[in-house]
C-alpha cells in the first residue's frame, strides 16, 4: 500500500532555530515529491517540486531534499511568519497526489 | 486571475439533505480534483476529472457524484448528507495532470449534524 508519513507531528523552534521536517514515502512509480504550506482556514499553498534523488530546491529560509525513500524539509533561521502546517505529497501514476498528514510548525519570538 | 474558488465558505447540513460545493478554476486547467481534509489524516481523493466530460473516482468517492460540463467547473454533490462527511473540501487544479503540483482553493468546511 502506497504511504507517505511525516514527522515529526508538530514541532515547536525558536526563532532563529534551524531544524527539518522529514517524510518518508513508499509507492510505487514515483511521479515527483511535493511540498505545500498550509495557514489556518486556507487551502494549500505549493512550495516545491523534486524529481530526482540529490535534488534541492530552495525559496527564502526553506530548503527542500530528496532521497529514494525520503524528503527532508530544512528551515534555516525561522521567523514566526513560517508558522504553519507543511504538507508532503507525492506523485504516482493514475493522476494521484498522496498526501502526508502534515508537520505543525510553530515558531516562537 | 482568479485561480480556484470554492463557494460556500461554510455549510451546515442535517443528515439526509443533499447540496453542491461549487468549484471554479480561471487558469484554463484540464485536470481538476476535490479532496477531503480530516484532523490527523492527510488530504484524500475524493474524486478527478482530466478534461470535460470525463471523471473518475479517487480514494474516497462514496457518497459523492460530480460532472464535469466545462473546463472552468467541477461541482462536487452530497446526494445524502451524513455525519461522517463533516470535512473540509478542497478543490485542486492542475496544468499538467494529476501526478503533478496542484493549485488549491480556499476550501468549504461543511459539518452535518
């Protein structure tokens, strides 16, 4: 059965505490991993795209990695507006995004 | 650009009546897909279309029925509103299919009691 999980569930830093949510995923034909943000009463928002193990991307205080089996989400120097919930998904064939069940992220001033 | 709407905002159902969540996309998109979102579990899949005309089931279709009669609008209906379909729905849309990084809308949150 195809899985993606997240952890850790909830993560609370200081600000200008570095640290990485992690997902780890098990489906079959790969299609591509994908990070959202989600705020409070708002639809996701996309982040990132990775393809291939060894990629990154980054935009502003995130940087996003993959692996064959894992993606991690590193979040250098936080600030309070990076607070949110942090989506994983991953692509398969068939026209399918699964999704992980999130990382709450709180950062305190 | 609009992007996705998704009207209502907030619904509230008695068991057993029926309504639709309107979903429109303003980004010429062929793929479009409604999602259910549950405290601790991911988004689910509820059901997708690839262009108009054609729709197909996701993770989680019982329940619901949708069509697909113009590019912009995919409309989700409850036939048969019960308790465990209190949710958050999400309607997403795609440029380049299902497999790939989707757009979402605001979302409606519905409660049935």
């Amino acid at each position: 059965e195809d899985q993606v999980t997240q952890s850790p569930e909830a993560l609370r830093l200081q600000e200008g505490e570095s640290s990485s949510l992690n997902c780890s995923y098990t489906v079959s034909g790969l299609r591509g991993l994908f990070w959202y943000r989600q705020d409070p009463g708002k639809g996701p928002e996309f982040l990132f795209t990775l393809y291939s193990a060894g990629e990154e991307k980054e935009k502003e205080r995130l940087k996003a990695t993959l692996t064959k089996k894992e993606s991690f989400l590193h979040i250098t120097a936080p600030k309070p507006e990076d607070s949110a919930t942090y989506l994983c998904a991953v692509g398969e064939y068939g026209n399918k995004l699964v999704f992980g069940a999130g990382t709450i992220l709180r950062v305190k001033s | 650009n609009a992007g996705v709407t998704q009207t209502p905002k907030f619904q509230v159902l008695k068991t057993g009546q029926s309504m639709t969540l309107q979903c429109a996309q303003d980004m010429n998109h062929e793929y479009m897909s409604w999602y259910r979102q549950d405290p601790g579990m991911g988004l689910r899949l509820i059901h997708y279309s690839v262009g108009a005309g054609i729709t197909d089931q996701g993770e989680v279709p019982n329940g619901y029925n949708v069509s697909r009669s113009t590019t912009e609008d995919f409309p989700l209906r409850l036939l048969s509103a019960a308790p465990s379909q209190t949710s958050v729905y999400f309607c997403a849309s795609s440029l380049a299919g299902g497999e790939n990084e989707q757009y979402f809308g605001p979302g409606t949150r519905l409660t049935v009691t």
